[in-house]
C-alpha cells in the first residue's frame, strides 16, 4: 500500500515549484546586473544636470 497524501498540500507543493520556477525564468529574462544599474543611474543623473545647465533662468 502507499502513503497518504494530502492533496491540498500536494497541489499548494506543487504551485509553489512552478511559480519559483517561473519567477527565476523571469529574472534571467528582465533581471539587469548591478553595474547595468549604475551606468543607467549615472546616465540619468549626467542627463538631469546638462538639462539644468541649459536653463536661462536659475530658480
């Protein structure tokens, strides 16, 4: 004879494996690195201040 199981716990088992799964697919997929974050940031923020430098009139 087998072992009982618990076929809530199964099926909950069961969504968490497909879901963890799912959820590393998606970071390889859209995950950026940290130095890919930076060199955004950087860009950004090199971006902000040539755009106050050419204001004509300082607040």
């Amino acid at each position: 004879m087998s072992d009982i199981v618990n076929l809530n716990r199964f099926r909950k088992a069961q969504n968490r494996v497909k879901k963890r799964a799912q959820a590393d697919e998606n970071a390889v997929k859209f995950g950026r690195s940290k130095s890919e974050r930076e060199l955004d940031e950087a860009r950004a923020e090199k971006a902000r201040e040539v755009l106050r430098q050419h204001r004509l009139d300082e607040e």
